[in-house]
C-alpha cells in the first residue's frame, strides 16, 4: 500500500514513537511518505534516512511561554492560527489525494491530515484535554470537540494499555468517545530494554520546544557539576549534534536513537520532562525517573502530579530545581513499567492499518 503518515513537531516526541511504526509499515512492504516539520523532520530524515519521502508541512504554533499566564496567554491568542493549520492541512491533503494516490492515511498529532474517502487513523495519548483547574464543563467540551474531529476516522491509536493507564486522565475515564472508536495498543517508544550494565548515575535528556527547552538547559547546566557521579546530559538539538565536558558530566548536543537508547538502559536515574513519548520510553526500560514539567503546560503537570501519587516517580519543579536532590529521591521510587510493550504495540498498529 501507499501510506502518508503526518507526524506533529511540537518538540521530537512524536517523531521519536513514531519511528517503530514507520520501520515496521516500510518492513511490511509499504511506500510510505512522511510529512512533518522542524526539528522533527530533521530528526526523521536523520533516522530514515533520504531513500523515505518526505514533505515539509507547517505545525500548529508553539504557544509555550515563561510561566503558566504567559502560556494561557499565548495558547489563547494562538487559536486562530491553531485552526488555520489545521483547516490548511485538510485542504493541503484533499489537493495532495488529487495528484496523488494513497491507500491510508495515519496521523501522530496532525488533526488536518485525514480524509473520508481514505481510512485514516490518529495517534493520540490526548483523547482529552486537560483544562486549567480541570474545569469538568471545559473538559467535557474539549473531549467533544476531539470526538466531533475525530469520528469519521476507522480508528483512533491510543499508544497505552487498558491496565496500565500511563496516560491516566489524557486517555482514559472518558464520557463521549465511543469504546469502538478507540484502540488501546500499549506503549510506544523508539527505545528497546537491552542487557547492559549500568554504569550511569544518571541520563538527563533535555527535550521540547522553546523557550522552555532553553531554560531548563541553563539550570542543567548550572547544576549539574555539583550532581557528581558518571552523568550523561543530551541537549535535544539535532541542529548541533557537538559533545562538550561538564564537571563529572558528559553533555551531547543530539543523541541518535541508538545512542539515545544506550545512554536509557544504562542509567539508573532518567531526567527528562514527562512528555508521553518520554514517558513510554522510561516504562519501556524500566527506569526510575525525575520528571520536571514544563511550566504551564497542563499535560506535563498532571503526569508527572499522576505518576508522582502513584508512588513510582519524583516530580520536581522547574522553578527552584535542587538536582541532586531529586536524582536522590527518584533513586528510592520504584519507577515506571509497562506490560504491553512496543514490540507488540507496533504489531497491533500494523495489523490495524493494514486491516483498513
């Protein structure tokens, strides 16, 4: 079959679970052509390498900002450009389908990217948005307004399992999506568990879109030589791929996937905010974690508040970080796991859109 598969690039998570998928559509036999933008396209054309078709497509906005006012304020502004997007995506892909013929579609965090005459799938842990102050009636309209976009897909992939409920309220407790409508596949991450020692205090993996990805690099970077211990830091820019020392700490601009996945199974201690990508990678393993959310991003703040109630991670601040301290807290907790992991996710997704 000929597959477009769109991927968001609101930092690299999404390239980063998408990558299992892609290999195993390509293994399967499929032609498939890659639409995405930014930093996430340069890490796709990176990892597949320039044999993949790809289309440079513009995202939604980034509206973070300096504190969670600022983000409000900006996501507030934003929503007209937000549906534009959107609105631009679906008439980019009814004019691509006229020039152009492709058997499915498949969708991580592209609304605009479906169409009624191609069975079209979404990947999505945000089944529904979290609203400031989890405001029930806010809520209740935000899940209709993703149900109202999403149902005349054949499927929507919801990269968790049932038991497990990584994703917590994102995806699970609904009151509008109709159960059919949904298929819980269990994690995915671009990262496998591998049997080597682990020599790593720990991994700080920096990643997300600006400014905030910035200014959790100057804390890291000011914090991390008194941390002490053999650490790791990877800077989540693939635009400048240099290594620098840094005290005890060994700093990477970029970490490829293989490097990336050497750097999580060997570390005791996983740094990283808890977007759900990074999350599922951190279950994959099996890892004790700091997360350290995004400040004013309403996902990252209910996970890692989630994850941390449930007993198995420290959640840490970005404003008044004590690194150490917290690398010494995660280091008590039991971490995060998975029973359905990504060998058997990827699988099941395959068989879904294969299906139709």
């Amino acid at each position: 079959m000929r597959i477009l598969y769109a991927v968001g690039s609101w930092g690299l998570g999404h390239a980063a679970r998408s990558l299992p998928v892609l290999e195993a559509l390509h293994a399967d036999g499929h032609e498939v052509t890659v639409i995405s933008s930014g930093r996430a396209l340069l890490m796709l054309r990176r990892e597949l390498g320039e044999r993949w078709e790809f289309l440079d497509w513009p995202h939604f906005p980034h509206t973070l900002g300096r504190t969670a006012l600022g983000l409000y304020t900006r996501t507030a502004a934003a929503l007209p450009a937000l549906l534009r997007v959107m609105w631009w995506e679906r008439r980019a892909t009814q004019a691509l389908l006229r020039r152009r013929r492709f058997d499915r579609i498949v969708s991580d965090n592209r609304y605009g990217v479906q169409h009624p005459d191609v069975p079209s799938f979404h990947v999505t842990n945000n089944v529904r948005f979290l609203a400031p102050g989890r405001l029930a009636a806010l809520e209740w309209l935000l899940e209709a307004f993703n149900y109202a976009w999403f149902r005349g897909l054949r499927r929507v992939i919801v990269p968790d399992s049932t038991e497990d409920a990584l994703a917590g309220d994102l995806a699970h407790r609904l009151r509008i999506f109709r159960p059919k409508l949904l298929a819980y596949v269990g994690i995915l991450s671009p990262a496998r568990a591998r049997p080597v020692p682990r020599d790593l205090d720990a991994f700080i993996s920096i990643s997300g879109p600006e400014p905030q990805r910035t200014l959790l690099e100057h804390l890291i970077r000011a914090q991390v030589p008194a941390v002490g211990g053999k650490i790791v830091v990877a800077l989540g820019r693939p635009e400048a791929p240099g290594s620098e020392r840094l005290g005890t700490a060994d700093v990477h601009g970029f970490l490829d996937r293989r490097r990336h996945e050497e750097m999580l199974n060997r570390a005791r201690v996983i740094v990283a905010r808890p977007g759900f990508s990074t999350l599922s990678a951190v279950a994959e393993v099996e890892r004790q974690a700091v997360l350290i959310p995004t400040p004013g991003q309403t996902e990252q703040m209910y996970l890692a508040s989630y994850h941390q109630g449930r007993g198995t991670v420290f959640a840490a601040a970005q404003s008044g970080l004590r690194l150490a301290e917290a690398i010494e807290a995660a280091s008590r907790r039991p971490g995060l796991a998975a029973r359905v992991k990504t060998t058997e996710a990827v699988r099941r997704i395959v068989e879904l859109i294969r299906a139709g």
